[in-house]
C-alpha cells in the first residue's frame, strides 16, 4: 500500500524538517480533492482529478491510491468516467493515510 522505500528516500533528500513541510502539503492539498470525491465529482473532471491524486500520492508513496488513480484516470480518458468508483479511492486515501500516519516511522 505505501512505498516506504519511496518516503525514506525523499526524507533522506530533503531532510527531517522539509520532509514534515511536505508531508503537511501533501495532506493538504489531497484532502481538499479527497472532499470533493466524496461528495462526487462530474464525469468531465474525473480524469484531471485522478491525474492529479496519481502524481500527489507518487511524491509520497501512496503506491496502491497511485495505482488506482491511473487506472482511473486511464478510464476516465477513454470516456468511462461514469464507471470510476470514488467511494473506492477515497477508501484506498484514507486506508493509505491510516497507514502511513499509524507508522511509528511517520512522526510529523
């Protein structure tokens, strides 16, 4: 589900103190698309939305939302947006989120 391997290596990058800066950016801004999927999104921006999770949960190593972002995203560009299951990423977000903030690795 996380990529720890990708979280220590952007923490050994940039440092303790921007990796926290990051980490509270990331959350931030995935937050604020995660509230709009769960209120439902039209299927004209489900593409750009999926894109834009897919590229946040890479940076941070949210591998399975990555995954499923794409798939979406795929989808949704191949004119089946009604067919992207929101609830499911919000899901997998918050599944992710749990795990990596319950990390006792993660203290930010």
């Amino acid at each position: 589900m996380i990529d720890w391997d990708r979280i220590n290596e952007l923490r050994d990058e940039i440092g303790d103190e921007d990796f926290a800066e990051v980490v509270v950016l990331f959350l931030a801004e995935v937050e604020e698309v995660i509230d709009e999927l769960r209120s439902g999104i039209d299927a004209e921006d489900v593409e750009s939305k999926m894109h834009f999770l897919k590229g946040s949960a890479l940076n941070l190593g949210f591998r399975a939302l990555a995954e499923l972002c794409e798939k979406n995203e795929h989808s949704a560009k191949a004119g089946a947006a009604d067919d992207v299951n929101q609830t499911e990423v919000v899901a997998c977000y918050d599944q992710s989120k749990l795990s990596f903030e319950t990390n006792e690795e993660m203290t930010v």
